[in-house]
C-alpha cells in the first residue's frame, strides 16, 4: 500500500514558498497544477491582473502562477505550523526550536531580528553563546498564518 502525500509533489510548492515573489518555476504535471488551483494552493491571473477562477487559469492565465497562504501551510509540517500560528502580534515567534525556526527562514516565513528590528541573515549563533537574535514572521508568513482563520 502506497501512502498519498498532499499536497501533491510539494517540493514545486516549496520553491515558490522560497521564491521572493512566491513565483511557482515549476509544476510537475498539468493535473497537478490543476490539482494545485482547484484546493487554491496557487493561482494565476489573467492580462488585467484579476485572479482567475481555477477552471481557467491554465486556459486563460497569464504570468506565472503564484503560492497562496493555503499554499504554504500545506507544506509546513506541524512543528513549524505551530510555530507560525502562535507568533504575537508583534510577528515574534516565541519558543521555538532553532531546527524549526531555520527551516521556516528557509521557506522565507520567517526573517531573524535584532534588537532594534534590522534584518539580519541567519540567528547569530556562533556555537558557543547561542543565538543573538529573534524569528520574527515575514509578510509571507503573515499570510501563511492568515491562512488558517475566516477572513471576514
């Protein structure tokens, strides 16, 4: 017995979550785009950047496809779930292990934080005194988290 992963060949989906504008570079199967648009996991706009239905989109699309918030939770496991849906208001993550802040800086969700708010590359840790600074969500994280509550 084969077990069925969803969403469907998701290191596509794990690209575009890295890519800067949430771009999807590659797709795999037309039924798996498909399978993508119909559950709203990417979309596709049309020549007036209006997002188009998923019955169209392949059809009618133009540009490339791009990640939604449902998106990028599908390929988060539930450590990093939890992660981004318990940030404060603020954006901050707190208590949250370094392996899962990582790989949530590595899909861009997330972006490490000094004391005066300035982006910095990675946590700061040098090995020995730990890390220097803070995961704070990104504006894709944000939509991420968005993702899991009614929008009104």
């Amino acid at each position: 017995m084969t077990v069925k992963t969803y969403p469907p060949a998701p290191k596509h989906l794990r690209a575009a979550c890295a890519h800067p504008q949430g771009h999807l570079t590659s797709h795999g199967s037309r039924a798996t785009l498909q399978a993508y648009l119909d559950d709203g996991l990417v979309y596709r706009n049309d020549a007036d950047g209006y997002r188009l239905p998923a019955e169209t989109a392949q059809a009618h699309g133009v540009g490339p496809y791009v990640i939604t918030g449902a998106g990028r939770r599908a390929i988060l496991n539930e450590s990093q779930l939890a992660a981004i849906d318990s940030a404060d208001e603020d954006g901050a993550l707190r208590n949250v292990s370094w392996p899962t802040a990582a790989a949530l800086a590595r899909l861009a969700l997330v972006e490490y934080r000094d004391a005066t708010g300035t982006p910095q590359p990675t946590d700061g840790d040098d090995g020995r005194t730990g890390p220097k600074y803070r995961p704070f969500l990104t504006t894709a994280g944000v939509e991420a988290a968005r993702a899991s509550k009614p929008q009104p």
